[in-house]
C-alpha cells in the first residue's frame, strides 16, 4: 500500500474557534482525516506574534482549540494533534529560513499588510512580520504535501513554497513542495452584516455555544430593513439569514427565498428556522465535547502523544536541513 500523503494545517490559539472556521476549514478537516495522514497545529507561538502582551487567554485556548476540532468529529486515533510551542523544529527551522527570506518580501506579503492593519499597529514586530517564516517551518518540519486554508493564506504558502524552492536548489533536494488546497465555501459573514465572522467582533457563533446562545445570536442578526411589516416583500439576497440558510439549511433555501420575496414568511419564523438548522449541526459537536470537556486529562494526553510524534519526525527532518546546509558534523 502507498504511503499516505500528508496534510498540515491549523489555528492560531487565540480564541474559541467558529462557524466560520467550521465551513472554511474544519469540515473538510473532517473528510480529509480518512485519506491522508493529517497533523492539525495549535498555533500558539502565532498566537503570540498578536497576544504576547496577555498570554493568560493562550493557555486555555490551547484546550479550546483542540477541543472545537475533536468536538467536530477529527479523531484522535486518526490524526495528530501539535502544540507548536512543543516542536524545538519549527523554532530552529525558523532561523534557517529566515535567511532565505527578504525584509521587502514580508513587509510586501498582502495578508501581513491587511493584518498589520486591523490591529492598528503602526510598527510592528519581528515576530509578527516574520510569522510566514515560522508557518513555513510549521508546514515543512513534516514534508507535508497538502495544506488546506482560507484565501487569505495564499501568499503564506507562496512564501512557503518560494522557502523550500531555493533551499532545495541551493543546498540540494531536501524538502518538500507543499500544494495549497482552497476551501470550496466562500467566507462565512458575520450576523450583524459585516464581511467577515471574527473573534474579535461579536457577530460570531461558536461551535461551542449553547443551544440557546445561538438562538438568541441568530434572532439579532441584521436581516432586510426594507421589511417593516410580517408581509412585506422581502429581498433575501440582501439579507444574511438567507446567506446563512443557503449554508446551512440548503435543503430549504430556495424555498424561504420566494417566501420571502411574497412576504410570505415572517423574519422572525425565517430565523427561528435557521436556528434550528444551526442546533441541529451543532448539537453532535456539543455532546462530544462535553465529553472532553469531563476528561481534560485526555485532551491533554492527545496534545502530548502527537507533539512527540511531531518532534521525532521534526528532528529529523532538522538533521537532514543540517547536513544540507553543512553545519552537522554528528552527535
Ligand atoms: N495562519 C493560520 C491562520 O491564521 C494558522 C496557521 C499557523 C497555519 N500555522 C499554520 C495554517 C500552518 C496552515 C498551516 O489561520
Ligand atoms: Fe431575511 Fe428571512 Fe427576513 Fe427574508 S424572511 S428578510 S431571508 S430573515
């Protein structure tokens, strides 16, 4: 049997993970455990090129983070939980490349400059500048041959894939050309409008909110303001409960739309139909993570049994960048 090719991806702890990251990453997550060898990061040096002024969040988002992806069905047996911080690899990689990579080149990458912008900064860290460089590490310190992302890691895995090209011609073929694998959903907006569903803004449903957190987040949500009355005709194309319907209900989308447009359908019962769709997804997730919520021990158990699997194939993949580069001369 061929070996199976390998994945890496993963989450920046800084937070609960949500519907968001649910339908642009963690579903196909899901599908994609079952065909390739799978290594899920829990970014939390990332985390810190943002948080490293209140590390108190990372800790416990470390737990949330593995949480949210087990709780969506990746199992245990079948994939390898990292905590990046555990991976000496991804650190020393890190250094080797960053001597392949210019200073223009990362203050021009287009993520960096949205990022840089949102978080106001006006100069900004080392650290946080450098972070395609330690992603590239993050990917590569496993030869993995596929990662799948969101959009807005595409010129990470441009860089990554620039970093392995010219250590490979410049110190021979060593490392592995890693392919990008877009997710097929379109980003998921927030439930006040907003283009994007963001931790840091509170239009969000997590994969861990209660039953009765959703309904109450989706009810608020921004719908047609032309609709005043219970029949007024609608414009579900405007609205994002239809958005969100289309998603998650897709069974009945078409459906609500022409109700909507006749007046048919009040906005209120359209959301209560949505919310009941979004429980029913959620609900499976919420059972099993209380069952790791009831074994923290286990949770913790997983992280550590896969970042040692990650350290031994790590280190060797650090031997082998060594002896390319010269700078090994035994143990
Ligand atoms: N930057 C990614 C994000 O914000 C998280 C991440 C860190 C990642 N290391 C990675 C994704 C390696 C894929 C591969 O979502
Ligand atoms: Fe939006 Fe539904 Fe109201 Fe139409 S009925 S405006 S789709 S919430």
């Amino acid at each position: 049997m061929p070996e199976k090719k390998r994945i890496l991806t993963g989450d920046r702890t800084t937070g609960k993970l949500h519907l968001g990251h649910y339908v642009g990453s963690l579903q196909s997550r899901v599908k994609l455990q079952e065909e390739y060898e799978s290594f899920i990061l829990l970014a939390d040096i990332q985390a810190l090129t943002t948080h490293f002024e209140n590390p108190e969040l990372l800790e416990h988002s470390i737990y949330e983070v593995a949480m949210d992806n087990l709780s969506v069905g990746l199992d245990p047996n079948k994939i390898t939980l990292v905590q990046q911080s555990r991976i000496p690899a991804i650190g020393e990689l890190t250094v080797f490349y960053s001597m392949l990579v210019t200073v223009n080149a990362l203050r021009h990458n287009p993520t960096i400059k949205t990022e840089a912008a949102n978080y106001g900064y006006s100069d900004m860290t080392y650290g946080f500048l450098g972070y395609p460089v330690s992603q590239s590490a993050d990917i590569t310190f496993c030869k993995a041959n596929l990662v799948p992302v969101g959009e807005d890691q595409k010129p990470h895995m441009e860089m990554t894939r620039k970093i392995v090209r010219r250590f490979n011609e410049l110190y021979g073929e060593t490392l592995v050309e890693p392919d990008i694998m877009l997710s097929d959903c379109p980003r998921l907006m927030g439930l006040d409008g907003n283009a994007k569903m963001g931790k840091s803004l509170v239009n969000a449903v997590y994969l861990s909110d209660s039953a009765d957190v959703v309904k109450t987040k989706v009810m608020s949500a921004v719908t047609d303001p032309s609709r005043i009355k219970k029949d007024d005709p609608g414009h579900p194309d405007i609205c994002v409960v239809s958005k969100y319907h289309k998603i998650f209900n897709h069974g009945e989308y078409e459906n609500i739309c022409e109700s909507c447009k006749k007046g048919a359908i009040g906005c209120v019962a359209c959301k209560k139909a949505l919310a009941g769709a979004l429980n029913d997804l959620l609900e499976p997730f919420r059972e099993k993570r209380a069952y790791y919520e009831a074994h923290r021990d286990e949770v913790r158990d997983i992280i550590l049994t896969g970042s040692e699997k990650a350290n031994r194939i790590g280190n060797e993949t650090v031997k082998e960048v060594k002896e390319a580069m010269h700078i090994y001369i035994g143990d």
